[in-house]
C-alpha cells in the first residue's frame, strides 16, 4: 500500500502505517514506543497486518536490538550527566528547569 494521506510510511522501518494511530509524525507505533515510549498499539493481524495500525510487522535492526534488551551501550563517553539522550553538555532533565540552583537561584533574584 503506497503512502496516502492517511498512511505515512516509517522513518525507522519502513512499514506503511496509519497515520491517525501513531502519537509521532514519522514513526510507525511500534517503532514509537521502543524509541521514545509512547503507548504502542495492540496489534491485532490478519493478512499480514495490523488491522488496527495497519503495521507490517517490521522492525529495524536497531529496535530489533531495544526489543531483545541487547541495546548497544557506549563505553566510551558512559552518560554521567542523567540526561536521557546521553549528552553531557546538557544537564539532566531534572535540572534543566534551573530548579538545581535552588536557593542561589532564588537569592540572586531577591538581590541577597
């Protein structure tokens, strides 16, 4: 089934997919949830596709990997920072908003 406006095709992989069904732009439910954890949907096949998502049931290698919990891990650069991305330039999510500062953030503010 080629791409519609009603289908999109899977940036990660590859499938046809009903585009209503899935919380991300370019990304099909199944390849949605193992990527960024959004509710995948409960598939339902018949024919060789979802009747729900319209899914194909393909997977790339690399959510292939996430699905059987052999994901890659770098060691070289181990995400000391907390961030979810492993970025160490960033701060960790929970410090972002500036709530680290804590009581420095709120003196400087109040001029003390």
């Amino acid at each position: 089934m080629p791409e519609s406006p009603l289908t999109k095709q899977c940036d990660e992989c590859g499938s046809v997919y009903r585009a209503s069904k899935s919380q991300m732009a370019a990304l099909c439910p199944e390849c949605a949830h193992y990527l960024y954890g959004y509710p995948n949907c409960a598939h339902e096949f018949e024919h060789g596709r979802c009747v729900l998502c319209h899914w194909d049931g393909s997977v790339s290698d690399y959510v292939k990997t996430l699905k059987s919990g052999n994901a890659p891990v770098d060691t070289e650069f181990p995400d000391k920072s907390g961030s979810r991305d492993g970025c160490p330039s960033r701060p960790p999510h929970h410090l972002a908003s500036g709530a680290a500062l804590g009581g420095s953030a709120k003196r400087s503010k109040l001029g003390s």
